[in-house]
C-alpha cells in the first residue's frame, strides 16, 4: 500500500517511467525518464497499481491520482491504459504540466514525435523551469537530427538543474555524433558522477573512448556498464570490438559470443565473430 505520507507528495514534479523506457541503446538514452525521488519511483511500480487504482477511485477529480497510475502504465508498457489517464489529468487540470510531459512520452513510445513535441512545447509553456521537459524536447529534436535544438534545451536543462543526469548525458550524445569525443566523455563523465547505477553512460563513455583508439580505456567502461546490465546485446557487442582492436580474440569472440546469445540475429554481433574467427557451438571464456 502506498502510505498517505507518499500519497500527499504526488504534486511533486515527476516523469516516473522507467528507463528501460525511454533509454534503451547508447543511441536513444535519456529519453526524458527523470526520477527525482526514489520513494516515489518505488510507489509508482507495477505491484502498486491496485492500490494506485484505489486512490484514483477515491479522487476521481485528483489529476495527480491519474498522472501517477498513468506514469505506472507506461513503466509496464501499457500505453493505451497511460495515455487514458494522462489524457483525464490534463482534463481536470488543463495547466498540469507534468501530465503533458508523462503523455509525451508514451507518444514517443507510439511513434507519434509530432504529439509528443506538442505536448513538451505545452509543458514548457506552463513551467519554463521545468528541467526534464526541456531534456524530452532534446531527445526529439536529436532523434530527429536537429543537434543545436537539441543542445538549447539540455543547456537549458543543465542551467536550471546542474543534478540533471540525462540531460549531461544526452548533451554528450549530440557531442559524441559531432565528433566531438573529448567533450562528449566530459558529459558522460558528468553524468556517470550523478547517476552512478545507470548502464549507459559507462556505455557511451566506452564508445568514445573507442573512437579515439584509447581502447583499454573503453574496455573499462564496457565492463562497468555490463556489471549494471549484462543482458544489453549492445554493449557484449561494444566490448568485443575493443577486444578486437586490442588484438585479443580470445576475448572479443566470447564478447560476441555473449551477445549472441542474447540475441542471435543481431548483425554487428555476428559480423564481429566471423572477424575473429568464432565457431559456433564451441564455448568461450569471458574471464
């Protein structure tokens, strides 16, 4: 049960769908999932729904209510059931801008940026202080290969909120497709500091790092980022290419390996371990 003490919190700020949700591949990290309170994070989980629902039934005019189930239904990819409730929440409160904000996200979610863009231009209107809005609105425009919009906003992100952790990273992203490797591993070095448990800046951190031929460096990273999420086929496949430019294919084909066996058609991973030289059936040790 979620307590009252908790329950009276729900005014607080929040885009509280997973990361898994918005951050997938070093390519698409950040994608506006800002968690500001862990208690709320741990509240707004799946096994909370009933209750969750509960609180809906006793405040069916409470946009707060909606906007936290709504933000569970996106954690569980239930994206009809989330954009029901963010959509009643801006209802009621027609100047909620973290509704909007949750909304667009599940409209990313549905291939549908032009929405999602809206509604993160609406949240902005209504909360020009709002940090993760301008992160979500970044994401877009980088996704959409508008890099200097996209660096406005994480600027902007930065200026109002120095603790914003995917708004570094996702600067870094912008840094990272420009070339600009030295500035890019600053920001992902920025937000490893901020938000130590995250995967994916180790990740993207490494593929600078393997871009500017420092591979033993990227190596660490790889292997930092696997302890915080070891079924990512992306960064088995990462790591056995620095390997491979290490010259070690001991390693890189296990590396490879382990990739796919995560995911057996993934290409990248089975074109490195062609390179190198892998048999399949044989057994490879990653140690």
């Amino acid at each position: 049960m979620i307590s009252p003490r908790l329950r009276g919190r729900y005014r607080k700020p929040l885009l509280v769908l997973s990361l898994a949700f918005a951050v997938g591949a070093c390519q698409t990290v950040g994608g506006g999932a800002i968690i500001e309170d862990e208690e709320i994070l741990r509240a707004a989980s799946p096994a909370n729904l009933a209750s969750l629902s509960d609180v809906v039934r006793r405040n069916p005019n409470d946009p707060q209510a909606y906007n936290m189930r709504g933000s569970v239904y996106g954690r569980a990819k239930r994206f009809p059931e989330a954009l029901e409730d963010f959509n009643q929440a801006v209802k009621i409160d027609p100047k909620y801008a973290q509704a909007y904000a949750n909304r667009s996200l599940v409209y990313r979610e549905m291939k549908r940026p032009d929405l999602a863009l809206a509604d993160l231009n609406r949240a902005i209107q209504l909360d020009a202080g709002y940090s993760a809005a301008y992160v979500g609105r970044g994401v877009i425009y980088r996704t959409q290969g508008q890099p200097q919009q996209a660096l406005a906003d994480f600027n902007k992100a930065i200026e109002l909120r120095q603790d914003n952790a995917q708004a570094f990273h996702n600067r870094g992203l912008v840094y990272q497709a420009q070339g600009l490797h030295k500035f890019a591993i600053d920001d992902f070095t920025t937000a490893i500091g901020l938000s130590v448990n995250a995967a994916e800046p180790f990740h993207a951190r490494g593929l600078s790092y393997l871009a500017l031929d420092e591979y033993k460096r990227a190596v660490e990273d790889f292997d930092d980022a696997l302890t915080r999420d070891d079924r990512s086929v992306e960064m088995w496949t990462s790591r056995g290419l620095a390997f491979e430019r290490l010259g070690n294919k001991e390693q890189a084909t296990a590396s490879y390996a382990r990739a796919m066996n995560i995911n057996q058609g993934y290409q990248p991973a089975l074109a490195g371990f062609r390179r190198v030289g892998g048999q399949h059936g044989a057994s490879y040790n990653l140690n």
